[in-house]
C-alpha cells in the first residue's frame, strides 16, 4: 500500500502525475541540478562513461525511482541498467522514469497491479517545424493544421511526448525499437487524454492496437502518463513484426 503521508505535498509535478495516473502507482520527483551523491553503489558502475549532463540525470532517476519505491516501504533497492539502457526493476516492481534538465520523475508500482506503464516529460515549448515533420504523421500534421496557429508547435511536442510515453510503456513487453510514425497519436483535450494506435505490427502489438494515456500542461512543462491495469491486461496475437 502506497503510504498517503505522500500524496499532498508541495511538489506539484508529483501531484499531477497522480492525478492522471491509478491510485495504486507511487510518484516521486528529483532535481537533476543538485549532484550525483545519492546512487546504491550497484548503480554507479553504469556512470563511469557517462558525460556529467548524463550522469546527474541518471542519478536524479534512481534517487526519484527510490523515492517512490519508499512508498512501498521498499527501501535501498538499487535500479540498475540493463544492456539496452532501460532500468532493471527490483522483482515485482514495474516503473517508468523521465527527466528535463530541471526535473526528474519516477512512477513505480506492484507488477501485480500494473502490468506496463510509461511517463514522460518534455519543456512546454513549441517543436521545431522540421521535427514535426520527422515526428508527426500526415493525420496528425492535420490535426495540428487545424488548431491555432500560436498553439501548433506545442501541441506537436504534446505528439512528441505521447509516443515517448508509449513506446516506454510498450517496451515493457517487446524489448523493440522502432521509429515515431509507428505510433499513431489521437489528441483529445477535452478529456486530456490520447489515444496510441500500431500502425503496423511490433512483436506481440498487432496493426490497429490502441493503448490510451493522459497528458498534463502547465508550469512550463508537458507530462503523459500510460497506465495498464493488470485487470486490463491486453490479449494479444502472436504477430511477428515485419
């Protein structure tokens, strides 16, 4: 059980991702600016070919995710990294971690009640137009075309964001790589929400599977959140990926 001493405080990035996240997911946040002092000494290994921006940012996720975790009263726990960069979970704990350079977050919870799950978070700034092009598809150029000129190229970060967020939360399952027009992204800001669908197979995700998540903008920064219940667990197919 998630200890609720934790859940209003003044760190108002924490509390936004609560509310767009399950009530059984712990979040915490750190400051990449403040050192690298703080890693489990299985962690450090992992620093000594990182640049310094690197290195404090991956101290201050460990430091967050461990945050989190005391939740739990799951403490001194390290999160190693595995060969393909992404964190190694203590057994199970699922979780997700995202930085900027002035903020990091972790969000951790029982594998037992969630399945998969990814967070992201970007500066609330307009993307650059040739990234758009690179990132967005043509359906999603056209949503952009169609909101206000002033809002386009933060909205075409939010894309951006949203397909981090996912391809963390699917990467959970497949351990695959693949390209930001492989996701198709469904804004809907009257709910705050979107909608992630395959446009072709990747591993057990078949063409047309939709994941959906949830966004939050304001204080100078763009967070998406994807959550799946293991009471939701999806059933997949065996495609293969082509």
């Amino acid at each position: 059980m998630i200890q609720r001493k934790y859940q209003h405080n003044a760190d108002w990035l924490a509390d936004a991702a609560r509310d767009l996240l399950p009530s059984t997911v712990a979040v915490a946040t750190s400051d990449p600016r403040r050192g690298w002092q703080g890693l489990h000494p299985d962690e450090i290994p992992a620093t000594s070919t990182m640049a310094v921006s690197r290195r404090l940012e991956y101290t201050a996720g460990r430091i967050a995710a461990r945050a989190a975790m005391s939740q739990f009263s799951v403490y001194n726990k390290p999160v190693i990294t595995g060969q393909d960069r992404a964190p190694i979970w203590p057994t199970g704990l699922v979780g997700s971690i995202s930085h900027t350079k002035d903020y990091c977050i972790a969000a951790i919870a029982h594998s037992n009640d969630i399945h998969i799950m990814g967070i992201d978070i970007e500066p609330n700034r307009p993307l650059d137009a040739v990234l758009t092009y690179e990132i967005c598809n043509s359906t999603e150029r056209g949503w952009l075309a169609q909101q206000p000129a002033c809002q386009q190229g933060t909205f075409a970060r939010l894309i951006f964001s949203a397909k981090e967020c996912t391809y963390k939360c699917q990467y959970m399952l497949t351990r695959k790589l693949f390209g930001f027009k492989a996701l198709n992204i469904k804004i809907d800001l009257a709910t705050t929400s979107f909608c992630a669908t395959f446009t072709h197979p990747v591993s057990l995700f078949p063409t047309g599977y939709r994941l959906t998540g949830r966004f939050f903008t304001g204080q100078g920064i763009i967070m998406t959140t994807m959550a799946v219940k293991q009471s939701a667990r999806p059933v997949l197919n065996d495609s293969k990926e082509r």
